[in-house]
C-alpha cells in the first residue's frame, strides 16, 4: 500500500534529518523504516533483490556478527557490529 511506502520514507526522512544531532533520533527512523519494510515483505508488496552488492553487505553483516562472538572484549565489539547492522540495514530498505 502507499501508506507503508510514506511510513518508510518517513522513517528515512526521521533518520536523515536527525543524523548528526541525535543517535536515539536516528536509531527510531531506522527501527520505523524497518518496521514498514518488514510489514512488506510479509505482504509481498517489496522483495530483497539479491544482487552482487547484497551478497557483500550480507557477507559483512555475518563477518561482523562473527567477529563479535569471537571478540576479546565483547560489549565493545557489539557496539560495532550494531553500527555495521545499522548501515547494512539502511541499504537493503
């Protein structure tokens, strides 16, 4: 539907705006435009196009995850890997 498509440019929109003043701020547009992607793909409106780009960004995410669980020190290791999943994130909505 149209009104999915303006909550996810909305939520771009949120992130964009707010990316250098406030990370909560940015944090609650990409939670919004995943929410409204994800709300999509259940109803097969949008689809994931796998093309040579995603599969790297897919490989980064998995690396990341992985170097996470295998980290010296753990917590600053996951703050990382969250920053990866953010920018991961905002290139597959």
């Amino acid at each position: 539907m149209k009104n999915i498509e303006n909550i996810k440019i909305a939520g771009l929109v949120l992130m964009t705006i707010s990316l250098p003043f406030s990370v909560s701020l940015k944090t609650a547009g990409i939670i919004i435009a995943a929410a409204a992607l994800m709300i999509q793909l259940i109803r097969k409106e949008n689809y994931v196009d796998i093309s040579l780009i995603s599969r790297g960004l897919i490989l980064l995410f998995f690396s990341s995850l992985i170097s996470t669980v295998f980290a010296h020190n753990v917590a600053k290791s996951f703050k990382g890997a969250m920053d990866v999943i953010k920018y991961v994130l905002v290139f597959f909505i």
